[in-house]
C-alpha cells in the first residue's frame, strides 16, 4: 500500500518535507516512524488524515500520515 508522509519542524532536517511510502498492508505509524529513522522522542504529534492517532494506529492506502516534533512558545 502507499502513504503520503509529511514531517513538520525539526524532523524535517537531513531528510524530506512531503513522500510518498510504499508500505506492507496492515502497517502501522510506528512502522514509517521506524522505516524513515525518526527518533521517537522528537515525534511529539501523530496524525493520520488530520486525527491526532498513537503509534500503533493500523494505516490504510492512501492515508496522509503527519509527524510533528514539540513546538516551544515564547
């Protein structure tokens, strides 16, 4: 199956804005998290079609799938 998968903020560093994934059927967002590298303790927010989810959220095809580190204030 494929996902698109955006990263915002710091994840963003040495790797992509916005790609496509191609995926086993019945993956999870802890598998792209593993899949691209991303360390998990800057992965603040999960989202899967704008719904904020948890790492063991099973995908579907054509899921857009966002990963955002924690956002500081002033």
């Amino acid at each position: 199956m494929e996902v698109k998968v955006k990263l915002f903020g710091d994840l963003r560093e040495g790797r992509f804005e916005e790609e496509q994934t191609q995926l086993e059927e019945n993956s999870r967002v802890i598998d792209i998290i593993n899949k691209h590298n991303l360390p998990l303790e800057k992965v603040a927010i999960c989202m899967v079609n704008s719904r904020v989810v948890q790492f063991d959220q099973v995908l579907q095809n054509q899921d857009i799938v966002a990963f955002s580190p924690p956002v500081g204030g002033m």
